[in-house]
C-alpha cells in the first residue's frame, strides 16, 4: 500500500490535461469489434487502463505501448469469458458485454466491481441488450449472454445511464438494420466514442432527441486521439483555487466544465478561457455555492467530492446534492477529521466553510473521494497523509508528479 505526504503549497504554472479517462475506457473495449489494428494516441497509463488491457490479454487480444501510443489487435481473439480476477475491480468491465455481443454474439462475465459509490445496477444494461435480441442468463453472481442474431430496434433508456448507452451503441453498431436510443447519456466522452466507431467504419448518427446506429458488417482499424479529461482539469483548477495560486491548463476543452467554471466566477476566480487552454488565478476570498450533480451538461458527480473540499473553506454555507450516486459521500468522514464543518443527510450535504483545513491521515476509500483528499492536503496547515493511493491513480496519471512540478511538496511513499 503507498500513501501520499503533503505539506501543502500555492500552485503556480502550467499542466498539460491527459486523454479522459472516461473516454479511454470504452475505447479500449470498441477496439475488440474488428480484428484490425486499434491506436489510440497519447493513452495514459492509469492503473484502470492497465486492468483493462488485462482483461483484453486474458480473452487473446494483444496489447503493447509505442510511446505514449497504445496499440490493439483483437484478430486473435479466442475467448469471450471474462476473468473474474480481472473484472472483480473494474467497475468498467461491464463495457466489454456489449463489445462482445456485437463480436462473438456472446459473453459471460462476473458482475463487476470498482468503487463503492452506490448500488449502480446494470438491469439497464442487461434490459436494454435483451431489446437487441440478446438472452440474458443471471444468477445474481455471475452473467450469462448469447444471441444468435442482434436486431436493431428503437429503445428507450429509463434513465440516461453512461455505462449503458455505450453498451447499447457497442452491440448495436454491428446488429442488423437500425436501432434507436432515445434518453442517451450525452456526455461527451460518449460523442467521442460514437467518433471513434465511425472512424472504424461504424454509420451513428447524433440528435438531441436520440442516437441512430444503422448496422454494419465488419469494422475496421482506426489511429484515433481522445478528448482531454474534464474531471482531471477540473480537479487541477480546484487545486489552483484550494491553494490560492494561478494555474495554466494545456488541452482542456473548457466547454466540457462550463457549470464548474461558473462556480470558480462565483468563488471570486479570475478566469480567462482561449481555445483549449483555460487560465485561473485566485483574486480573494471564497464564496459559498450550491451544487446539484446530474446527467451532462449539469454538474458532474466525478467532480462532486473534490468541489466539495472547496465548499469546505469558502465563507458561508453551501449545499451539495448528489442525484446520481447514493454512497458518493464516503469522503466526507476524511475531510471532517481535518477540520471541515460537514453534515451529511441523505443526498444533501451541507457544509459551514472554515478558514483553513488542517494536516490529518485520512484514507482513499474511492477514486473521486481520494481526488477530494488530496486536494485538501493542498490547502491544509501541517502534514497531511493519504493512504491507500492506488484508488486516485486509477484515474489520475502522474498525479503527484505534476502537482509537484506546480510547486507542491508531495511525496509517494510506502506505507510501513
């Protein structure tokens, strides 16, 4: 287990914002429906991009880096078992079923694992798939999927879940005739995937209203760049923020965050935005916000736990409501040991901003929420040590490198 030592520090200058790790992942799972070549620039080794290439290695696929390049062939492909060793920690393991589907017309998985942030039951998934045509055997435990032939059809998701439009879009792209999704996720990580596959030779088109896939037979190779990662810029302008600084963000797509760029104008931020580049410096003291995370364009449940450490020190009460994810506040027992005035009632946390967090040892429970902690160590007076890292790196590439070369004092180091 390795942990991270703060001692705090003001942020100042540039960061270069890495391919969406959101975006990344099904990627990596589209890559399976050809048996040609896959590149897909400028990947970021994250520890969840790792354990997917583990699970694709596992099934036959090889996998290897050129650079900072990764490069997939599936033509191999000799099994559509997922491991239950690899899937037990990888939320997005789930992608693979529809990629699977639309390959081999089957797919059997363990119900996969990740982060403890909610119930997050993949009914839709498995509801949405069985309209295509799909059998579905489920035990509770472990998955079953066959098909003799997918049909396009026209569905309606009951909610617009992530997971489940990319699982949706991923079998159907190769299903007979034309399916319809109405309610999608429109989250642009989404878009980029739909760019992706119709790169490869997918035919998906994009309205307000729904995603049209008309099917084809075969797809093809493809060299495609992903879009920057808007939870990782937004967490480093919070760390600007947090920190009293002023931080430059290099490929940061700054309409992608425009709802977290809007509280940064309330917190009395300067702000300027050019092209991809997004430019913050802090002006005086903070203000306190509300915020209510939703589906995209409204704000992000990713960046819920780590604007909360920023409500925590900002002058008044704020208020948070988390609508997504019902366990999403398993961070905020962290930040109260360091100071915070936080009272959770069931979506709702509320929070009495204090002038400054102290140093504590506090521990990752999950991604976003060792995101959040991290960043509270930015801002706290003393030593600060979060253990249990390997859940912020599955997100986060080079995290305490970067926020070193912004002139942090951070170390990784092995817990004893």
């Amino acid at each position: 287990m390795e942990k991270y030592v703060i001692n705090g520090g003001k942020i100042s200058g540039s960061v270069k914002i890495e391919s969406a790790k959101n975006a990344l992942l099904p990627m990596i799972s589209a890559s399976v429906l050809t048996d040609e070549e896959v590149v897909i620039k400028s990947c970021p080794k994250l520890l969840d991009v790792l354990g997917m290439l583990k699970i694709l290695n596992k099934l036959g696929v090889k996998t290897q880096f050129d650079g900072n390049d990764l490069i997939i062939n599936s033509k191999e492909l000799t099994s559509c078992h997922l491991d239950d060793n690899l899937t037990r920690g990888l939320r997005t393991s789930v992608l693979m079923l529809g990629a699977l589907m639309g390959r081999c017309k089957t797919a059997k998985l363990n119900y996969p694992g990740g982060c403890e942030i909610g119930k997050r039951p993949i009914d839709i998934h498995l509801d949405s798939l069985k309209e295509l045509g799909v059998s579905v055997c489920d035990d509770g435990k472990e998955i079953f999927c066959y098909a003799d032939r997918l049909i396009g059809k026209e569905i309606s998701l009951s909610f617009p879940s992530v997971g489940a439009t990319e699982n949706l879009i991923l079998a159907s792209v190769k299903a007979e005739g034309i399916t319809k999704i109405h309610n999608y996720a429109k989250e642009p990580e989404i878009l980029d995937l739909i760019k992706m596959l119709n790169s490869m030779g997918a035919r998906i088109a994009c309205s307000n209203l729904c995603v049209t896939i008309e099917g084809v037979k075969e797809l093809h190779g493809t060299k495609y760049l992903p879009l920057s990662d808007r939870i990782e810029a937004g967490t480093f302008l919070l760390a600007g923020a947090l920190t009293g600084g002023e931080i430059e963000l290099i490929n940061a797509k700054p309409q992608n965050i425009l709802p977290l760029i809007g509280k940064f104008c309330e917190s009395t931020c300067k702000i300027i935005l050019k092209n991809d580049i997004i430019y913050l410096k802090f002006i005086r003291g903070l203000k306190a916000f509300d915020v209510t995370t939703g589906p995209y364009p409204l704000f992000p449940t990713d960046l819920q736990a780590p604007i909360s450490v920023l409500a925590s020190v900002s002058k008044g009460k704020s208020t948070i409501c988390e609508r997504i994810f019902e366990n999403r506040f398993g961070h905020i027992e962290e930040l109260n040991k360091m100071g915070a005035k936080i009272r959770v009632d069931g979506d709702t946390a509320t929070i009495i901003g204090v002038s400054r967090l102290h140093g504590e040892r506090v521990i990752a429970k999950d991604l976003r929420g060792g995101a959040a902690l991290v960043l509270a160590g930015l801002n706290a007076e003393g030593q600060t040590e979060v253990v249990d890292v390997k859940h912020v790196e599955r997100g986060y590439y080079n995290f305490d490198k970067k926020l070193s070369m912004l002139g942090i004092d951070i170390v990784k180091v092995k817990e004893l």
